[in-house]
C-alpha cells in the first residue's frame, strides 16, 4: 500500500494507512502477483446521535487513495474499483450513507462522471524544509489537549466541534490523531468555551496540519501560528478557499500553493442543507480523511 501512496507522491506513512486498513473498507486490484490499484470507503458515524443508533441514520461514506501505478495507469482500474466501492454503498445496510470525497484535478473530471457534485473547493499550502528561521511570538491562552485528562470537558467539545463543522462522529481519528502528535493537539477557550481546536500527523513527506476547526478567524489563525511554530520541516495545510484570510496569513508565512481540490458528493439533492457547516473548517484533515 505505501508503495502505492509514494507512486503518487501522496503523504501517507505506515501508520496513517493501518489506521485507515483498520477503520475503513479497503479494496485492492492485484495484476500478476503486483498490488496496483486500490480504494477506501470509511463509513463515518452519523453527527449528534446516540451510537446504538448510528448505523440507522444518515451519515457520510468517506472514499479515498483511489490509486494506481504509474505503469498500470489508463487500464480503466481506478473506475473498476470506485464503481466496486459504490455498488457496495448501494446496497441497503450501507444506503445511509452519501458517498463523498475530496478530487484531485486530474480525478474531477471522472468523479463527475459518476455522478458527484462539486461542494467546495480547498487549496493545499506546504512549507517547504528550508523556510526561513522567522522568530514566532505564540499566545499563551493556547492550551495543549493531551496535557488534559481524557474525561476533561474541553474533549468532548472538540469532538463535538468537529461533528458540528464536518457533519459526522470521527471520533476515534481524533483520539488517534491526538495520540500520535500530542505537542500539536491544540485549542483556543474563552473561560469554559472551546473556541477551536487544531491537530496533526506526521506524513512521508510532510506534517498534515488539519483538522482546524474555530469559530473565528482570529482562533484560527492563533491555533496556525502556534502549531507552525512547534514544527521542524515541511508542512502541509489544506485550507478552504472561503478562509481567505488564514490563507492570505500563511501566504505572509512564507508558505507557497501546491494544489487544489474539490470537495464533492454523491447526486446531492438540490437546494438541500449543506453538509456539516464548512464555514468552520479552516484546514481539512486531508483529502484522505475529510
């Protein structure tokens, strides 16, 4: 499976890829003993429902690392698989969920075909290795999540903040991103109040910073600062196009465009409510996770 994502030039390591063989449905397409294309579907729970009951209500189906071997490309696998991955997710145990996923410019073009609309569109943002050695001057009503109790309020909030902005219960990503950089597991309160919260991975080329979920603006960009400045190395941070103003801050940091994407669904009905409340999201988990 890594060797798929480094074809690619994509970011996911060994433990990103356990985390997604454990928690989602993953399919693979094998040409002569070679692994050479695969798919993932992660069946999210539904936002704000008892668990008993969450695979009854409607939630999202997250598809991802549609991937193939440079070699093996243009054989039609990619399709092969996706049509596999949705046939799955039209069957009646699965009919709840609406497939989603985050399309490079060169997927766009077949994911529409299948049938998936444009949502919103977000743009990558890497700092590369050799940034300058700017001097940061961090807030200290910054606080460090792993620092707390598991059953501390402000866990709970961020889980709840996330279900809020993204439209589905991930909760074990959070713990498990938590878990694996703890020294970047960040939040903003006002008193009691989570204002926002900001986590992170490490990747095969670069630190994923996302999920950044705030209220505002200003907590955004005081969670970006602080996170940035606890990094060595490159990093990436996906940030919706509508957060204008985190990106014209990290354009000041010094960090450049790589590319875009385009958040889409599966035949959403039109005029429907929209899907979570982006206008919360300031910087996307990855294209991986949503």
């Amino acid at each position: 499976m890594i060797a798929l994502s480094q074809s690619a030039r994509w970011n996911q390591n060994r433990d990103d890829w356990l985390w997604m063989l454990r928690h989602g449905r993953t399919r693979a397409l094998v040409v002569q003993e070679q692994l050479v294309a695969s798919t993932l579907v992660l069946p999210w729970k539904p936002s704000g429902t008892p668990k008993p009951l969450a695979s009854k209500l409607p939630s999202l189906a997250w598809i991802s690392m549609v991937l193939v071997l440079p070699e093996h490309r243009g054989k039609g696998y990619a399709t092969q698989l996706l049509r596999e991955a949705l046939g799955w997710l039209a069957e009646p145990g699965q009919r709840h969920l609406t497939p989603m996923l985050d399309a490079t410019p060169a997927g766009h073009p077949v994911y529409l075909k299948l049938g998936f609309r444009d949502l919103w569109a977000f743009t990558r943002w890497e700092r590369s290795a050799n940034c300058d050695d700017r001097e940061w001057s961090v807030s200290s009503t910054v606080l460090n999540l792993a620092s707390l109790p598991s059953d501390h309020p402000h866990h709970a909030a961020m889980i709840a903040l996330d279900r809020m902005a993204f439209g589905a219960d991930r909760e074990p990503l959070l713990n498990d991103l938590l878990r694996r950089a703890p020294q970047l597991a960040l939040a903003v309160c006002d008193r009691d109040t989570l204002k926002g919260f900001v986590l992170a991975r490490p990747g095969r080329r670069a630190t994923q910073l996302g999920p950044l979920v705030a209220q505002d603006e200003d907590t955004a960009i005081t969670l970006a600062k602080h996170a940035l400045s606890s990094i060595d190395g490159p990093v990436f941070v996906d940030v919706p196009d509508a957060q204008q103003g985190l990106a014209s801050w990290l354009h000041q940091q010094g960090l450049t465009v790589q590319r875009a994407f385009t958040r889409m669904a599966l035949n959403p009905t039109p005029g429907s409510e929209p899907i979570g409340y982006p206008s919360a999201i300031f910087a996307v988990a990855g294209p991986e996770l949503g």
